[in-house]
C-alpha cells in the first residue's frame, strides 16, 4: 500500500515541477550529492550514521517525520519531457507488462551510443524508492534516541552490450560479443532502534571544544520477494574463426518470483507465467531478518560555537565533522526460495545473429520473459537445481565523510563502497561532494554532485522552508552521461511532513 502511494504521489509531483550506493534517499541528502554521512542529523541517520543523532544543529528535544518519500532511476533512456520521463519511470517500477518496453532500431542505436561509451561491454542500471513511513527522534544533554520506520526497494540490472548489437567488440586481440545479464530486486521493510552519545573517555582527554560520538541502530527487518539473477555470456571468437561460448549461471529467487519460474519451468509460457504471479502489489512478507547501522563522527566546533558544552541551548554553527560508518551489517532468511545453477563452462557455438527488440529495464520479472524471447539458448532450461539459499546478506556498505560548516555555508564530501554487489549497491566506489548555502535562516539552498566509475554523473538541486515548528524539503536530481548533451530529471524527493518540537 505505501508503495502504489509514494508513487502515485512522486508521479504526481513529477508532472508539477517546473524544473523539471546512497544509503537514503532524502531531501537533504540526495540535494547534496547524495551523501550525508557527516550531515543528516534527523531520524534518517539511523540508516547513514547514527552517531550524528547526537549533533544539536537545531534547537529542539523531538523531531516526527511522516511518509518522506524519494525516488530515482538511471534509465536506459532518458526523455527531456516530463510526461515521457514519467510514463518512462512506471515502465521500471511497475510488475513487467507485455509490450511496454519495444524499442525501434533509432532506439537501439541510442541505447547503444549512451549506454556502451568507450567500448565498454555492459551497462549498469538502478531503480530505487524509498519511504520513511515514520520517524522520532529525541535528545537531551546526555544522549539521543531514535525509532524509524522505512520502507526501501531497489532493482539493479546490468546488460551486455552483445543484446542491442550482433557486432564483435575487440579487447587487445580478443574478438567477443558480450550476452551477459544480471538483474538483482529486493524489497525491505525495516524498524529501526537508534541510540548515540558522546564517548566522554575520548572527549574528556582532549583541551578542544570537541566530541568524539558513537552511534548504533539495530533493527528488525520484514522483506518481500527477492531476485538475484546473474548470467556471465560472452561469445569469443578465435584465431581460427571458431566461436566458443564462456558463461555461468547463478539464479536465486524468492516468493512470487519463486512462484513465477516454476510456472515457467513446467511449461507455462513466460509471459502467463509472469502475468499469473507477478502483481503490483509485490510487497508480501517472505523473510524476516535483523540488521545493524553503526558510526562514529568527531565533532570539532569552531571559535565562538561553544555548542558542546551548552548541547541543549545553543545549536551548532561553525564545526568540523570527521565521520565514519558501516550500513547494513546483517541477513534476511527467505521462505519458498529456489536455485538454479550453470556451473562455468566453456563450449563451441556460433555467433548470435538476432538482437532484442525490448529494452530491458529491470521491470520485476522482466528477466524471465527476456531471455524466454532473445536468447539463443534459455539457461534456466538447462541449469540444475543448486543448494537451496535461505538466508542473503543485507546490501553492507562503508561511508566516510567530512564537512566544514561556517554559519550559513557548509561544505562537504563523503565515499561510498558497497561491500558486495546486491539490488542496492554495487563494489564501485562512489563519491559525492555537496554545498549548502543559506541566504536567510530558514531557507538553505542546497546542490551536490556523485561521481561513480561507469555511472553516469548525477546533479542535485533542492532547498527547503524550515520553521520553529515544521519544514518542507525537496530535492531534484538530474543525469548527464556526457557534458553534451541536456541533462533529464532522474529522481525526486519531497518531505512535507516534518516536525520539531
């Protein structure tokens, strides 16, 4: 249910705007860059950096937030229209739909011209929504507590080249098409637990005007239907003239995806099988799992702030923040789970000589219809059943951060590296760098940048009005994949319902 409303109300917002691996997606952070270790202060920091809980950056004792709600995608391709971009972004979170996704040949060369840039073989994608469903926070002078409700769903996919050209790639005196294909979904719902204070034996060995803080969020996790799908196909030609196809296999599911392939596999054709399993409404308890997010951040105020000796009366204003966290250390254990597996193997074949007519866009259960229609042979046909996989580990990741603020100007940067590739992250590194500027108190202007290896470039803009009482917050996000051409809006977050008491 909160999905089909945080959408609804994100298209909504998409169509009114005038304008038009991060651990959440917020106003703030997504405006800056997409970062925040050092920055988000709210409830959100339990999933960033929950030692920043402990930071007065603001004068209040409780903080309530309800349904703040962003979204993103890197689409395959970007439309510069607002209504295209939006009918666009329903083709990648909506279940898969026969027919939405046929791509004319001028599409094809466009996907190939922006997506395989400098020869790259594969192209990576992500579709991401999140929803903080609910959040307090409450600080006094001696620590701060937190409890957050949030929902996250993520699809990643990447895809090789050798699906929209039957061309040969060259690699040094290799000759290759690569067919390779990899879509990862996974949906949580989590309740977090925050707590941080200042670690007072650090601080206490110090002259400074400083605080060492930590942080930790433990949480309980309830996750809907799962998909990690990997298939590594490549076609090598050989000095001979040979062709010989290298690939591997690795298919896990869960829930109605689980439901899906069986149909298929008994003979059900895909498209029906998708159709009779796969709804909308794909969030449907099928595992359960727990999780911590823990950090550190060493505070250092700046001349006249005397912020951490008088922590409930004076806000931070001029400081150095240094911070340091791990996210998502933990595992979901699934029900009705399935495996399939092609161990790697190396055999003759020949060059295929069709291309897809679909874009894949990582639709949920677009990859059982894809490789159904366009492969020359169906892996799934041919795998065998591996060792049934009950438990997956959560998307863990390490951020770094630092941030000068001056007043009304605050300067900052964070990195990023997911540990393992998943729906949510992947092992690139990312960095994000982001300003904040406020002409008047109330109202900061923010914008920020992310940099990622064979990731296009994202560009964030937002601001807010923050009151005494209350705040409205949102955030644009845009992506260029070459400084050329127009950049197009790829993501939007909104938080109206924040409160401070």
């Amino acid at each position: 249910m909160w999905r089909k409303t945080s959408i609804l109300l994100l298209m909504a917002l998409l169509s009114y705007i005038s304008v038009s691996a991060q651990p959440i997606l917020t106003p703030q952070n997504v405006a800056l860059g997409g970062g925040g270790t050092t920055y988000i202060t709210d409830y959100n920091a339990n999933f960033i950096n929950p030692a920043n809980l402990f930071i007065s950056d603001r004068i209040r004792n409780l903080d309530v937030g309800l349904l703040i709600t962003g979204t993103y995608f890197n689409g395959v391709q970007n439309f510069s229209d607002l209504e295209e971009q939006r009918t666009n972004l329903e083709d990648y979170v909506y279940a898969f739909n026969p027919g939405s996704y046929t791509i004319s040949s001028a599409d094809r060369e466009e996907i190939l011209e922006e997506n395989y840039i400098r020869n790259r073989s594969t192209s990576l994608h992500q579709t991401r929504l999140d929803v903080t469903i609910l959040g307090l926070k409450i600080r006094n002078s001696k620590r701060a507590m937190s409890f957050v409700v949030r929902n996250r769903i993520s699809s990643s996919f990447e895809v090789g080249r050798g699906w929209y050209s039957n061309d040969l790639q060259t690699d040094g005196n290799t000759s290759f098409m690569d067919r390779s294909l990899t879509h990862r979904y996974q949906s949580l719902y989590e309740f977090s637990l925050g707590f941080a204070e200042s670690f007072e034996f650090f601080t206490d060995m110090t002259p400074r005007l400083d605080e060492f803080i930590l942080g930790f969020a433990p949480k309980f996790i309830l996750a809907g239907s799962n998909l990690d799908a990997r298939w590594k196909n490549e076609y090598v030609q050989l000095q001979n003239g040979d062709i010989q196809q290298i690939q591997d296999f690795n298919y896990q599911d869960s829930g109605i995806f689980t439901d899906a392939t069986a149909s298929y596999l008994s003979g059900i054709p895909a498209q029906t099988a998708l159709s009779r399993n796969i709804t909308d409404e794909l969030f449907n308890p099928q595992g359960i799992g727990a999780g911590l997010d823990i950090g550190f951040t060493y505070l250092l105020t700046l001349g006249s702030d005397f912020s951490t000796l008088d922590e409930l009366d004076q806000r931070t204003q001029k400081s150095l923040r240094i911070a340091f966290s791990i996210t998502d250390i933990g595992f979901v254990t699934y029900d009705n789970t399935s495996h399939y597996v092609i161990e790697s193997d190396t055999s003759n074949s020949t060059l295929p000589t069709n291309v897809s007519s679909d874009a894949f866009v990582g639709a949920p259960g677009q990859f059982l219809d894809f490789i159904d229609q366009f492969s020359v042979v169906n892996p799934l046909r041919s795998a065998t059943t591996g060792t049934e996989i009950t438990s997956v580990l959560l998307p863990t990741a390490m951020h770094a951060g630092i941030l000068l603020e001056l007043n009304r100007i605050k300067l900052m940067g964070d990195l990023s590296l997911g540990i393992t590739n998943n729906a949510f992250n992947s092992t690139k590194l990312v960095a994000s760098a982001g300003v904040e500027i406020r002409p008047l108190k109330f109202l900061p202007i923010r914008a920020g940048t992310q940099l990622a290896t064979e990731l296009p470039n994202y560009f964030s803009f937002g601001t807010a009005i923050e009151t005494k009482i209350w705040d409205l917050s949102v955030a644009t996000q845009f992506v260029s994949r070459t400084f050329n051409e127009n950049p197009t809006l790829s993501g939007v977050t909104v938080a109206a319902l924040q409160f401070h008491f």
